[in-house]
C-alpha cells in the first residue's frame, strides 16, 4: 500500500507536501516542456504587483559556494497579465495554484488580494513580507511585528483565501513575527525567505550585483532555514511550509521533522528542473522504507524524540 501524503493547512488541503517556491520557477510555463507540472501539490508563481515591475539592474544573479544570490528586483508582467495569461494556462493543466503577492504599503497588499480573490485555480495567497515598506523609511515589513500583522491583517480582510505569511530570518525574534501575522490572520506560515548578501568582484573592484545586495539561497541557507521551522513550531505548533537550500528529500525531510508539514524547492530547479518531483518521489519511498503509512506522522517528529 502506498503511504498517504496528503496534508492540511489550515484550510489549504495539498494532495502532497511539495510545492515549487515562488521566483524559482517562474508562472509554470517556463517548466512545462520539461516537467509534469502536474506532480506538485502546488505551483507558487512568481511574486505578483499592481502593476508590471522591470527590476533592478543587471547583473542580477552570481553564484556563490553552495548557493546563488539574486538580485531580481520582483521583476514580473503584474497582476491583469497573471489573471488574463499566466492563470488560465494552469488551469488548463488542473495545477493548483498559490499567489505571492508583494507590494510597498499595506494597501498595495490589499488591493492585490481583492484582485486575486476568487479567481478559479488560486488555492491560497502567499504573503512576501520581504518587501520596503515605503511608509518606514524602506525596511522590510517582515522585519517588524507591527508592520508585518499590519499587511497580514490587511490582505486577510480582502480576500476569503488561505493566507500564507513568507517569513524571513534576518529578524531579532522570528517567533514574536510568527506570532503577531498568526494573530493577524495568516493561517500558514513559509520560512524562510533568502537572507542578504553581496559578493564583490576583486579585479574590476566594484560589487557584483548591479543593485549591489541581493538575496542569498541554496543550501548554504538550510541550516539557518531548519532552525528557523523548529524555534517557531516549538513555540507555536502552527502549519509551516519550510523552504531553504532543499536539493533532495533528504534535505526536504530535515525539515518535515523540525516541523514543516509542507516544503517548497527553489534554487534546486536552477540546476535540476525535475527537483519537485524527485524530492517528491524520495519523500515517498523514505515513508515506504521506514514503514510509515501517512506522511503526517512525521511532521515535528524531532521534537519528541522521533
């Protein structure tokens, strides 16, 4: 008998625990020739504005030892192209689809979600805190648990779906951010975002990236991404959706028992466009080998001891 993997969420019910992570596998067409897009419990699309954004400046990406930073910029056609092109096209493809939605004031945020609300194929919206809050002084609204429950709470009000918090760890206090967007009305929480970097190019002496920092991912993320998922299940026991540096099951698994009940892959799909699929296919035969008939017997199992 197979093991079972389907998971709950708050209300967001996944046929399996993997997930594609949102600006690494762009609006799903781009894999379409070369993956069953089919096979993940969710497509999250890149993040989603009001309007189309160009981003930043090249060069927009450089590898780095275990990883890659990236300096993007939320470069994306915007919300009315999503809901005219990229959403009808997965739909298409019976994927289920969740929205990241970014903006620069609490109201961007809200306006996004009455857009997206209702829009057949969309399970839930994926909340990017890591963006300026202009209203601040430019610091990121994760970084502040006023802040982050502000847009929480504002995209809660405007739409009926599952709203999902994407937490960064570069906070003094993760647990006290996870709980004030908990309370704020986020039913899932993803962690973690990429943390800042910068690589600087010696011979021409100048920084690498055209906008000088960018976002750090890839395995070199994943320990701090594991402590993160543990410190704030620990304290609050709520559905988490962990993410950082996952390249295998083995690593999707670290997570699982720190006590993510779902993970995303991203950066993997850079160098292995079938990553989703092949974390997911070693999920399912770890759960075989080790006799464990449903999947969500080993969430947060580390905590007690396995």
């Amino acid at each position: 008998m197979r093991p079972r993997l389907r998971v709950r969420l708050g209300r967001l019910e996944l046929k399996n625990p993997v997930v594609t992570a949102s600006g690494t596998f762009g609006f799903g067409r781009e894999y379409a020739d070369l993956v069953d897009l089919s096979r993940p419990g969710a497509v999250t699309v890149k993040s989603l504005t009001l309007a189309p954004r160009s981003g930043n400046p090249p060069p927009r990406t450089v590898e780095t030892p275990a990883g890659m930073l990236n300096a993007i910029g939320l470069e994306n056609p915007g919300v009315e192209w999503f809901l005219a092109e990229g959403l009808p096209f997965l739909r298409q493809r019976r994927v289920p689809v969740i929205a990241s939605i970014a903006g620069e004031t609490a109201a961007e945020y809200a306006a996004l979600a009455a857009k997206l609300d209702r829009a057949p194929g969309l399970v839930a919206l994926e909340v990017n805190l890591s963006c300026p809050n202009v209203a601040r002084g430019g610091l990121a609204f994760g970084g502040d648990p006023v802040a982050a429950a502000e847009v929480t709470r504002a995209v809660r009000e405007a739409t009926g779906l599952p709203v999902i918090a994407k937490l960064s760890a570069q906070v003094t206090d993760i647990v006290a951010v996870a709980r004030a967007v908990l309370e704020a009305g986020a039913e899932v929480l993803s962690l973690i975002n990429t943390l800042p970097g910068m690589a600087v190019d010696v011979y021409r002496r100048r920084p690498v990236l055209g906008n000088v920092f960018g976002g750090l991912s890839g395995p070199a993320i994943r320990p701090v991404a594991v402590r993160a998922v543990w410190q704030v299940y620990a304290a609050l026991r709520c559905p988490i959706i962990g993410m950082g540096g996952i390249m295998t099951a083995v690593d999707a698994l670290e997570f699982v028992l720190a006590g993510a009940r779902a993970v995303a892959v991203g950066t993997a799909h850079f160098v292995n466009p079938r990553a989703a699929e092949e974390v997911l296919d070693g999920i399912e035969r770890y759960l075989v080998e080790q006799g464990v008939a449903d999947f969500n017997d080993l969430v947060g199992a580390a905590h007690d001891g396995g």
